[in-house]
C-alpha cells in the first residue's frame, strides 16, 4: 500500500509542475507577510502605537501577531483624529476672528472702550449716544454727532 502511495506521489512531488508551485507558495508568503508587517507598521503610526514594535511582532509571528495587534491596538480611529484636527482648526479661526487687545493680544469684545487686561485705551465713547468709536473717528455713525 505505502509503496503504491509513494508511486503516485513521488512522481508529483518531484514534478517540475509542483516545484514551481511549492516556489509560488513560499513566494506568495513572503509577499504576504510583507504585506502584513507594512499595513500593520502604517496602522500603527497612526494611531501613535509603537509601528515598529508592531511590525516586528507581525514579521516574526505573522498572523497570529497580527491577531494580537488587531486585538489591543489603540482604538481611536483615524477619521476621529481627523474631526478633532477640524474641531481645534474651527476654534483656531474662531479665536483669530474675534477681536484682540493691540497691546497685549488678550480677546475683547467689539465694543470695549479699554482693554480688562492692560487698560488700553480701545475706542472712545460718542459725546452723544455713548456708543463706542474708533479712536480716529472724526463723527459717531450712529447718531452723526461729530467728536
Ligand atoms: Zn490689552
Ligand atoms: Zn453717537
């Protein structure tokens, strides 16, 4: 029975046909793991999780480094850094657009006459309705009393 086994399978293991297969498989491995240790390695710099360690683990484990990876790498997701980025970009512009003291660079509001912080003169309250002008307005324009 054995020797009848060998005498189909020796032939096929020895094949031209099959050495290019068992060079294909290990080939597809190789392309394979690579593969896994790059995709691991850009996943983990994003989320900040030690890539290089990772890929490491990834090489010498393969897939079972992979599973481990998959199971403890950090869970924040790119597309949440991103709408955080966006957040802190909206109240960067928010902060630029409102006005500041020249002085001293703190927020004021538009119509401070001087500024809560380092009492700079800001703008001048009209002689008439006590609104507050620019400092180099020569007529209020809101009762077009002239200063
Ligand atoms: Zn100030
Ligand atoms: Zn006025």
């Amino acid at each position: 029975m054995d020797a009848l086994v060998g005498d189909i399978l020796d032939p096929i293991l020895s094949s031209p046909a099959f050495q290019l297969l068992k060079q294909l498989s290990i080939l597809f491995f190789v392309v394979f793991t690579a593969a896994l240790v790059f995709w691991t390695w850009r996943d983990a710099q994003r989320r900040g999780a030690m890539p290089w360690f990772w890929a490491l683990v990834v090489l010498l484990f393969n897939l079972a480094g992979w599973a481990i990876y998959m199971v403890i790498r950090p869970p924040e997701l790119k597309e949440d850094a991103l709408e955080r980025e966006l957040e802190i970009r909206a109240r960067e512009a928010e902060l630029r657009h409102s006005p500041v003291c020249p002085a001293c660079q703190n927020p004021v509001e538009p119509d401070y006459l001087i500024c809560p912080t380092c009492m700079k003169k800001l703008k001048k309250p009209c002689i008439s309705c006590e609104r507050a002008l620019k400092l180099d307005w020569g007529v209020c324009p809101y009762c077009k009393t002239k200063q």
